[in-house]
C-alpha cells in the first residue's frame, strides 16, 4: 500500500514511519507541519529511502491536502496529526479544537472526494485510520477497564477535542460509507518523545539535579505503552482491522505516577553510581495538581489481541529501562529540539495560578 500518514515527525507517528519502512514493503507519505513536537531528526534513519516521501503541509489548510490526494492517491490514511499535550489544552484550547477537530474534518472531506472517484475494488480496498487516545472515555475509579464501549465521558480541552474527532470519523462511516477505523490507546512512552511529557521531563530533571514535580499526591494512574509496541498494532490495524471497528490498544502497565517516577530514579542510581544527585528519589517534589486531573486510565486490549493477534513486546520494565538509556544517550536531541521552544517549565495553571 501507500500510506499516507498525518503527523509523521511526531513521537507516535515517527514510530509508525520507521516501522513502515524498516519492517514492511509500503510506502509512506509524511504530512506534517511540524510544529514545536514535530521533528524530521526523528526520521532521519530512513528519510533516504526512496518508499518515503515528506510534504510539510498543515491539515488546517484543506486546499493543500486536497491536493495530496490528488497527488498521491494513498490507498490508506494513518491520522496521528493531533495537538496532544493535556497541559498544553489548559492553557490553550483554540489550536487544539482547530487542529484536532477542524483538521480531522479536512481530512475526512479530502479522503471522502478522493475516495469517491475511486473505481470499485480500489473503494473497498481503502482504509481511514483515526488515530485517538483512552482519555475520551473520562476517568475510571480504582476498578474497571476501558472497553471499545465505554461511553464518553472527556474531561480536558484536550480528549474533549479528540472525543470530537473520533466522533466525526464514525460519523464519515455512517453516513457517507467512508471505509474508517478507530483506535484508541493508552500513556505512550519511549526514545523521541517530546520532553515536556512525564518521563523525559523526570529522566531531564533527575540528570541536571532539578526538582521531579509529581502533580498531587502521584497516585493518578495511567496505562503505559511503548511507542513501538503502540507503532506496530497501528499498523496491523490499518492491515487487517475491519472497517467500522474500533480497537483499544494497551500495554497492561498500570502504574501510579510515582511508581514511574521511582522507577526511573531506581534505573538513573543504577545506570549513573557516580551521579552527586543519588539517590535521585530525593528530588521528587509534589505539585500543585493539574486542574481536572482524571484519576485512573486502564485499557482492556483482549479485542485486539483476540481478533488481529496484537500483543505488546516489552513490559514496562523493558521499556522503561529502553527509554531511559536512550535519553541518556540523547540529551544533544532533546536540547536541540527544545531549543528556544520549551524551557521545562510547568505547563497547564492558569494565568491568576502561575501569577500566585
């Protein structure tokens, strides 16, 4: 297939690409506007590939991705572009309604004229994969498993926007017969994320000595799955998923915020003895909590691992140990990335709290 993949020089969807070309015979084209998370350093491993093919385009201009269709004419859409920093939501919502929503329906209408000139095996045969997130479905209590569903029930700017989206593509199905699919997963972690997220933020801080905010109490839970363990069911999903379908993709790693930033300390006084800052246990801080802050996140993922045979590879030890040790190898990434973008402060208050 060709796949045409929103959002490529992201964290997620710089795994899908690499994982498309390493791994499998399609060919990909990369649509991103590359935005402060948006890096071609992500995807410079397989940039020269001749099955690869980027276009710096923003899925807010829909003259432009009119075009790509007609230019391309993919036999697969993978939707990862996606504002998605639940901190970032907070502080403002407009780009997050604009790109997520608005975006969405500029592809959905794009993929749907497209699709429509299509003769009638080529109509069947193509796929509009929409990429979501566990946290439309709003926060669970100490029990309980997200299931494919669970009623929605979004609680930030963020999964608001993205509960929308997932409900326009469902929508693009019913109405208009547009073969669409839906995924949702839980926390991704691993090498390339964006450091203002939870775990580079605490292996950053940890090395330089700084505080490790923890919002709270650090017992909100989250579900945590590696980035290409996350790649790969994405990509069988646009495979051999079924259209009209939606599957939940987890990693069955439940894990209270301080777990994870424990864990990470562990791994830093391990894999750093020399480090003045061990024990780095002793630089976790609480914070003021996020306002909103869902509790609990937990996915149950027996769908797809029962109908398309998808399971997870690492555990969160394995992952965790393989993200650490890639940020400790990377820090000139991260510094070159954030650079006059993002300083490490807190995201997220608004302005009468940042101000008290």
């Amino acid at each position: 297939m060709k796949i045409l993949v929103t959002g490529g020089a992201g964290f997620i969807g710089s795994a899908v690409i690499r994982h498309l070309i390493s791994n499998t015979d399609h060919e990909v084209v990369n649509v991103d506007c590359l935005t402060y998370a948006g890096h071609l350093s992500t995807l410079e491993m397989i940039a020269d590939d001749p099955r690869y093919t980027f276009e710096q385009v923003n899925i807010c201009d829909a003259p432009k991705i009119n075009q790509l269709f007609e230019t391309h004419r993919p036999d697969a859409v993978m939707h990862l572009a996606a504002e998605s920093h639940v901190d970032r939501s907070i502080d403002g919502p407009a780009e997050f309604i604009q790109t997520n929503i608005v975006g969405t329906y500029n592809m959905l209408e794009a993929a749907r004229t497209y699709w429509n000139t299509l003769p009638e095996d080529q109509k069947s045969a193509f796929r509009f994969h929409h990429i979501s997130t566990d946290e439309v479905y709003g926060s669970l209590g100490d029990d309980g498993f997200f299931l494919e569903t669970t009623p929605y029930d979004p609680s930030s700017p963020y999964s608001a926007s993205k509960a929308s989206s997932d409900h326009l593509v469902r929508a693009w199905e019913h109405t208009f017969g547009l073969p669409t699919i839906v995924t949702n997963c839980s926390n991704n972690y691993g090498p390339f994320q964006y450091p203002e997220k939870l775990i580079p933020v605490i292996i950053r801080n940890a090395i330089a000595g700084k505080p490790l905010p923890i919002y709270g109490t650090g017992e909100n839970v989250r579900d945590w799955l590696f980035v290409d363990d996350h790649a790969r069911a994405l990509v069988t999903v646009v495979e051999k998923g079924v259209v009209g379908e939606t599957y939940n993709i987890g990693g069955r790693n439940e894990r209270t915020n301080l777990q994870v930033v424990e864990a990470i300390c562990n791994l830093l006084d391990e894999l750093l003895p020399a480090s003045e800052y061990a024990p780095h246990k002793n630089l976790i801080t609480f914070v003021t909590d996020r306002p909103g802050h869902d509790f609990r996140y937990a996915i149950d993922c027996n769908k797809i691992e029962r109908e398309l045979g998808v399971t997870p590879s690492e555990t969160f030890e394995t992952g965790l140990r393989r993200t650490v040790e890639w940020y400790l190898a990377n820090d000139s990434w991260c510094q070159r990335v954030t650079n006059d973008r993002y300083e490490g402060q807190r995201l997220g208050l608004d302005d009468q709290k940042k101000s008290a």
